[in-house]
C-alpha cells in the first residue's frame, strides 16, 4: 500500500512539473514603433533576471504554454500587458492553487495599461504627438551600413516637468528585469537628476521619438557648500545595446557636472563590472588630453597633478584617476621593453598591494594577543606564496581589462 502511495505521489508531482515555467523565458518585451512590430517576433527581447518579481527560482507555477506580453510604444511608453497560457493547473487538479502571475506584475507597472492589442495600436497613432521631455544636453548620429544615419538626443528633466512622473513610473518596470539589485526610487525627492536617451527618427514624413535608455543621479551633500552627484541606475534598452549608447549617455552626463562649479566629483552606487568598464572607457577619453597625462609625464609615475587636474577640470576623484594612469601609462609604455615592462608591473602591483599589506598587519596584530594554535590557523589562510599567486592573477586580470579599454579608444580616436 505504501509503495502504491508513493508511485501516485511521484507520478503527480511529475504532472505538477509541467504546469512550471521560467518566467525569463514566458515574458516577452518589446518597443513598438509601426504595427506590424506588434506581431514581430523578431523585435522581441526576453529579461536577464526576474527573480525580484517571482522569487529566486525564477519560475512560475500553474500554467503550461504561459506567454506575459510586456510591450510598450516606443515614444510615450504606453503598455500594453497580456497573460495567455494553454491550460491551469486548476483545470486538471482541484486542490492545488497556481501563483497570481498577473497580480505579481501589477504590483510592478503603473494603472493605465491596456490588455487590448488594438486599442495597443491605436495608442501608436498618438506617438506623433510625443516628445522628448526636458532640456536637450547633447545630440550625436550613430551610422549603420545597412540602415544609414541614426539621430539621437540626451535630456536632462526634472520630476516636475509635466507627464514626466507617469513616463517614468513606466520606464522604471524596465530596472526590474535588467539589473540584478534594482528598486523603484522616490521620485518626490528634489535631489533626483533624470537624464534619458531618445533616438529621432521619421514616419510619414513626421518626426517622432523612440526611448532609447536613461540614468538617474543623486546629489549628496558634501560639507560645507559642494555636492557630489552619484549615479543610481542606468540602462539602454536591449534593443539598442551595443551601439554605444551609454558611453554617449555617461559623458554627457559627466560633461554636464563638470559645469557646475559647486560639484565635488562624481561618483556611481555598488557599481556593476560592466559600469566600471564604461566609467574607464568615459573618464580615459575625457583625460588624455590634460597636460598632466601627457606620454612623457605618464611615464614618470602617478602624481599630484593628475589627482589635482583631473579633481579640478572633470570632477574626477583620486581613486579613478589612478585607474586613469594606469590605463594611459600602459597605452604608452612598450610592454616589448623589460624594463618598461618591469617598471610598469611594479606600479600596478603596488596599488593591488594593499588589501595584503592590510592582512600583514592584521597579522602582526594577531601575534600579540592569538594563541599559538589559533595563529597557526590565520597565517595558513595568509600564505605568502598564495598571495603572490593571487596579486600575480589580479594584475594580469586587470591588464587584460586595460587592454580591451585601449583598443576601444583607438577605434574611437
């Protein structure tokens, strides 16, 4: 009888197996611009993460064939939200309850969406009337092989700029499936900058505007009188990934700051790996030029002066201009040279240094008041060799790094 009992339970749970879906997959996004993109399926993109809306697993349980239709118009934003599915677990089990798939998401996008796909496409007929919001900092083209010349414009805009506080409660749904960490801010704070991305194009002979990505900043005070502006979140919308976007995006964001006399320097929150690249990218392209960085002043060490020009002119701390150095210092050092190449080693390794010359002196610490077995247990995981296999990994990590961040330089120059 058990044995019965246990082949029937095995038996539904594998039943129960089917009715999961990885909610990366089910959701489908999409911008719209024409129509005839509603039914595109080549104009769809899928989310990196959704664990924030449905749990570390990523899964949603109750449905087979599950489709979410996220899809916005390309202008304005407005949304069009759909759930389809082939069948519920309700269907074929009376006592197991599915997960509230549509409530999980609500609770992420603003009031005012449709589930309709024609009154969706009618909205695309208002997109004429949309326009960018904010004043416009920078514009720049983007030239493809195959489709031309593209146009696009970088704004600043306040919360108060009227509609902007309902585009952007739509725009924000897009941080919960594309970065990892990502929360809903409080607009209502006057210290939010909002700087958005729109690319221009034409339909009909008409002028209208498709978002592209955006950033949000925050101005801490910095006693007595200054402001440090820090950078919160920032996206480009994966259909615009790769095109160089937030490069555009960050430097004009920086040369902004860098006009204003009261800013201390210009900082980013738990920065991700991929900002930090571009950040390197940003601030190198914007400091080799200074007098201070020049090839022969390079070649003489990490100075004073870089920290003072690069603090002074682009708001730029002493942190990042080293890494600054250290990217320009190997563009003109010729690593073929043993000695340039040594000398170079060594400046790097310094820095990287640190964190072991910390654990040296905790070590020293420890010697005075450990006994001798719990120090035993401390310097074995403090092993010299170790730490030089470690320092050794790190510098040729980051090297590689420079070196992506100078090829990238050179095909801009």
């Amino acid at each position: 009888m058990f044995k019965y009992f246990v082949i029937r339970v095995n038996a539904m749970e594998k039943k129960l197996a089917e009715y999961k879906c990885d909610t990366n997959e089910a959701i489908s996004l999409k911008v719209v611009r024409f129509p005839e993109d509603v039914d595109d399926d080549s104009t769809t993109f899928h989310p990196e993460f959704s664990h924030q809306v449905f749990g570390d697993d990523e899964i949603a349980f109750g449905y087979k064939g599950l489709q979410i239709q996220l899809f916005y118009t390309a202008g304005n934003l407005s949304t069009l939200f759909k759930v389809k599915y082939s069948s519920k677990v309700t269907e074929a089990f009376d006592c197991v309850e599915p997960d509230d798939v549509e409530g999980k998401i609500r609770e992420i996008i603003p009031a005012g969406f449709t589930s309709n796909t024609d009154d969706f496409t009618s909205l695309l007929e208002k997109e004429a009337n949309f326009k960018p919001f904010g004043t416009l900092l920078h514009s720049y083209t983007v030239h493809n092989e195959e489709a031309g010349e593209f146009t696009y414009q970088i704004h600043k805009v306040e919360i108060s700029c009227p509609g902007f506080r309902e585009y952007h409660e739509r725009l924000q749904t897009f941080l919960m499936w594309f970065i990892e960490t990502a929360s809903f801010i409080d607009a209502d704070d006057d210290r939010w900058d909002f700087f958005l991305v729109f690319e221009k194009y034409n339909k009909d002979g008409e002028t209208l505007y498709a978002t592209v990505g955006y950033m949000t900043v925050y101005n801490y005070y910095v006693y007595p009188d200054k402001t440090r502006p820090r950078v919160s979140q920032m996206l480009i919308l994966p259909p615009f990934q790769g095109e160089g976007h937030g490069a555009q995006l960050l430097e004009a964001v920086h040369r902004f700051y860098c006009s204003l006399p009261k800013v201390q320097d210009i900082t980013a929150e738990d920065p991700s790996e991929n900002y930090v690249k571009l950040r390197d990218f940003v601030l190198v392209k914007l400091c080799q030029n200074l007098p201070s960085f020049a090839e022969d002043k390079l070649l003489l060490g990490f100075s004073a002066d870089m920290v003072q020009e690069a603090q002074d002119k682009l708001k730029i701390n002493k942190k990042h201009a080293r890494r600054v150095y250290e990217i320009l210092r190997l563009r003109a050092t010729d690593m073929s040279d043993e000695k340039q190449a040594r000398e170079y080693r060594l400046e790097v390794k310094k820095r990287l240094f640190g964190p072991y010359r910390k654990n040296q002196r905790e070590l020293a610490k420890m010697k005075k008041c450990l006994r001798p077995e719990e120090l035993v247990s401390h310097m074995g995981q403090m092993d010299t060799q170790t730490q030089h296999e470690e320092l050794e990994k790190s510098y040729q990590d980051v090297v590689e790094g420079y070196r992506r961040i100078i090829e990238r330089i050179a095909t801009h120059a």
